[in-house]
C-alpha cells in the first residue's frame, strides 16, 4: 500500500508529526535512519518520502545518520519517488557555508562569515574578520551547537586552545560577526509546502541556542531554553510580505519544501538571515495560543501528496 514515509532519527522530533498523520487517518511509516541498509539492487517501495533529518543527529549517537539518510534519498530520487526536503534540502540543512552562499545568491543578506579548520585558522579568521564582538558557532550545527560570544581575539584563543574548545563535527568552524537585536529577539519564520505559515518571535535574552521543540524544554541539556517558554516563544505576524516572497523564491530555487528561516535585525533595522532548519520543528505553547498548527499543516500537505501520487498512478 502507498503511504507517507518519514526520514529522520529522532522519535522526540517525530512524534508530533505521527500524531497529526493518525489524526487524519493517513497511513505513515517511520524510517529511523541512525543505522541501516541501502539495497541499490531493488527499487523502493511507492509512496511519498519525507526528509527530515538532522544536523545535530551526532549530539544523540547518530553520527552517520545523515550520510546515510543522503544515500537514500539519491537512491529514491534516481527511481523517481515524491520526494520532499531531497538531497538538495539535506545538503544545506548540513552546511551553513551552503545555507549562506544559497541565500547570498538569491539576493538575502547573511552576516559577515569567515570559516576556518584548526586552531591557528580560526585565530586568524577572527582577525580577518576584524570586528568585534564576533561569535563562532558549527558549519554542521542545529540547536545552537558551538555558538559562543567573544569580545577579542584573544579570548578566542584561550578557548580555541583549552579544554572547553568544542571541535564541530565536520570539523569546520565559523567565525561571525555578531549582529544585536536592539529588543533582544530574532524571528523565526516557518514555511510548508514552500508557502508562509506563520513566524514566531524568540526571545534571546537568555543565550543563542533556540530550538523550539517540545522535548528541549524539559531538561534537555544541549537545548535550554529558558523556564518560560510561552513567553519565549510568541507567534507575531509582522514580517514584511516582500521578505515572505523572497523567502518562498529561495526555497524554491533550492528544492526545500519545509523549512523554519530565522533572522535578525540590527539596531539600524538592517534584516539578517543566518539559519535555513529544514528540520523544523514547532512550539507547542506559542502555537496553542494562536491556533496555529505548523505540524497539521505539514500532515496535511504530506496526505495531499499522497493522494495525488495513487491519482496519478
């Protein structure tokens, strides 16, 4: 039988996805990719696919989860399968540099980004970048992965050469430059089906590392985000219809059918995008409140696709 299939490699990010597809009795299956085989001697099975793979999968155990998530996705593209959030999607959803220069291209503004692999580099991408304070975060991140503020260089360098130094991932580290919100917020705007949904604004007073999901808000130690996250998370629809545009052009141009897109802006109101989530997920409270439901939006979307697949079958 047909039916919705999900890649991804966390149940706590899922579950609320599940949930909205029994509500509307659509017939789903979880595809848990920390592990598992491509068999390119078969064809897959019929039916639409979603990607929603992380890239903060390591921070759970799942280091390779993306490499393997990627190698399914070629092989059900190559067969001609409904695909959404395609290789394209996973390769920015694993990569700021690719996120920055996809948004540079489509004519969105991102901050000032040097990049640098090892210790000496990173010192001297902040000096190249010459301003300050700047911040360093992960090239292959999610949830604020190694986002950290410095006020000189040679801060930086005593953490670069400490301890406490965090190696990325991919070992790719980004120096940045730090741009402030005069109201202590960034904005969030989420996109289904590549249309406007709605954006919800974040209160940032208490640090950089932002995600809305549910389970990071019950402890969860890479993801803190405050005691309060009704009030940290507010849905406000004042996002300007011409950034809404060309932020729907973006995704389009870049073969991403969900995403959360969060900017900033200085205190001369100048707008900064500086994350493409293709893993987005939504803030239960902040939704609540208004009557907006990002996870039933995308259930429904997923089941209209499924029916027009057996339609043209």
């Amino acid at each position: 039988m047909s039916k919705i299939y999900i890649i991804h490699e966390n149940d706590e990010w899922t579950v609320h996805l599940t949930k909205r597809l029994e509500e509307l009795n659509l017939p789903y299956e979880s595809w848990h990719l920390d592990q598992g085989i491509v068999d390119l001697t078969t064809a897959p099975p019929e039916g639409v696919f979603y990607n929603r793979m992380s890239a903060s999968s390591h921070t759970r155990g799942h280091r390779y989860a993306p490499e393997l998530a990627g190698s399914v996705l070629a092989w059900l593209e190559f067969h001609g399968r409904t695909v959404f959030n395609g290789t394209k999607a996973l390769s920015l959803e694993l990569s700021k540099i690719n996120q920055y220069t996809a948004l540079e291209a489509s004519g969105i503004k991102t901050p000032k980004t040097i990049a640098a692999v090892g210790a000496n580099q990173i010192i001297l991408a902040a000096q190249k970048l010459g301003k300050t304070p700047f911040i360093t975060k992960h090239n292959r991140a999610g949830k604020g992965l190694g986002v950290q503020l410095f006020q000189t260089v040679e801060a930086l360098a005593e953490y670069v050469n400490g301890s406490l130094f965090e190696e990325p991932v991919d070992g790719i580290t980004l120096i940045q430059e730090y741009i402030q919100s005069p109201d202590s917020y960034i904005t969030r705007a989420e996109f289904v089906a590549r249309k406007y949904v709605y954006a919800v604004r974040v209160d940032t007073s208490e640090g950089f590392e932002l995600c809305p999901a549910d389970s990071c808000q019950i402890g969860d130690a890479f993801c803190p985000v405050g005691e309060e996250p009704a009030m940290k998370f507010e849905i406000k629809e004042d996002i300007d219809a011409s950034w809404i545009e060309r932020y729907e052009s973006f995704l389009q141009a870049n073969k991403i059918d969900v995403a959360g897109i969060e900017f900033i802006r200085d205190a001369n109101g100048v707008m900064y995008t500086y994350d493409v989530n293709t893993n987005t997920n939504y803030n239960a409270d902040a939704e609540a409140k208004e009557q907006k439901y990002g996870m039933l939006e995308l259930a429904k979307f997923l089941g209209a696709a499924l029916e027009k697949t057996k339609v043209n079958a």
